[in-house]
C-alpha cells in the first residue's frame, strides 16, 4: 500500500469539517468534499471509509502526540494530577479541530456515537500508558526496597566488622596485659613489638596467592596476628 502524506489528510480533513460546518453533516456528500480538496473519490477513499471518518478519524499523527503528552508528565506525578493535566493540553493542541468537530455535532446530534468512538482511541492510548506508569511506580518501589534492604545488609556487616574490630582491640589490649606491656614499653619492648609486627608481614607475604587480591592478605595478616595474641605466646 502507498503511504498515506499526513498533509493530504488534513486537506480533505480541513475541507470536509468545513463544508459540514457551514451545510450540516446531512447535506454534504462525498462527492462535495472531493471537489473541495481537489482530489478524486480514489484518493478519498485511500485515507477515509466513509463520510463518517473524514470527522472523526484521529490525525495520524495524533499517536506521538499522545505519546509526547505522556512522556512529558514529571515522574512522581499523582496520576489524577497527570490525567488532569493531559486533558488540558490534549484539548489546547487539538482546539481548532474540536470546535470545528463540535459545530458539525450540534448541527447533527446522531454523530455523537462516533465521536465517543474517537475519545475511546485517546482513552485507549491514555490508559496504556498510565498501567505502564504503574508498572514501572512499582518496579521502582520493588528496587528502592530492595536497595534500602542492601543498605540495611551493609550496615549490619559494618556492624559485625566493628564488633570484631573491637573485639580485636580488647584481645591486643588483654595481650599487652599478659606479656606486662599495659604499663608503658621500655625501648626493648618497642622494638620487639614493631619487628614482630614486621615479621608476621615478612612471613605471610610469601604465602599470600595474589589471585586471592587484597582481601586474601588481609587475611593472611589478621591471622598472623590473632596466632601471637593466643594463649601459648603469652607469659604469666
């Protein structure tokens, strides 16, 4: 099929709205509004099934105007204050041909029907949009707890590693008390305390598999020193 020009379609659009408005739905004819567009029947009936549709039919180009409409409602937005909003400026872009459509109505009440049928499209299109706004409301409600339970999970392992931190420091501090270094350290001891400090770094090192990373000599070191604060390195 040819591609349809949305420029043709606004030309026998614009020319059928206005012979309707000024004769009433009733006493145009196709044959009129074909003449007016200066187009045949052939063309006529390629863009429209009937005199029905030259009025009511929505511009083809209504779709991405809806969908621009949609897209530009701020995140977060209550969805009556969205709707709301869309009407207004659905009605704003769309006015000239409203009030065109709405004198040809009250001239021929009958029409309503078919342009309730159009409403139903922008509705149709509406309504998509706002269940995929809550679809995505709730994926991201679903994330954000999930990330505020990742956030609790990471505090609570910062937790464990200050209560071992602690722990740790209460071990160094009862195994300075066990080898007499609580009071104060004379040069001699100083000296013991940074070379065995070294001497766990100088003896892990070699042991350490690089393909572990960092975290692995950690682990090597804290080892270390956990072994020279057990019991059977101390003195009474």
């Amino acid at each position: 099929m040819r591609q349809r020009s949305p420029e043709t379609w606004r030309q026998i659009r614009d020319s059928a709205v206005g012979l309707m408005a000024e004769r009433g739905f009733d006493a145009v004819s196709v044959e009129d509004i074909v003449a007016a567009a200066g187009i045949s029947r052939r063309t006529y009936f390629n863009y429209f099934a009937g005199k029905e549709s030259v009025l009511f039919d929505p511009d083809p180009e209504d779709p991405l105007l809806w969908a621009e409409l949609t897209a530009a409602r701020p995140a977060g937005e209550p969805l009556w204050t969205a709707l709301h909003q869309l009407i207004r400026e659905y009605t704003t872009v769309t006015a000239e041909r409203m009030i065109r459509q709405r004198l040809v109505l009250r001239a021929s009440p009958e029409l309503a029907v078919c342009s309730r049928n159009v409403c139903d499209r922008f509705w149709d299109a509406t309504r998509e949009w706002a269940a995929e706004r809550e679809r995505a409301t709730a994926r991201e409600r679903a994330a954000e707890r999930e990330r505020a339970a990742e956030r609790e999970r990471a505090a609570e392992r910062e937790r464990a590693a200050e209560r071992e931190r602690a722990a740790e420091r209460e071990r160094a501090v009862e195994w300075e008390r066990a080898v007499g270094w609580d009071a104060g350290l004379s040069e001699l001891q100083l000296d013991l305390l940074i070379n065995t400090a070294r001497t766990v770094l100088n003896t892990v090192l070699p042991r350490w598999d690089v393909d572990t990373g960092i975290a692995g000599l950690h682990r090597l070191i804290d080892e270390g020193f956990t072994l020279l604060q057990s019991p059977e390195w101390t003195t009474s």
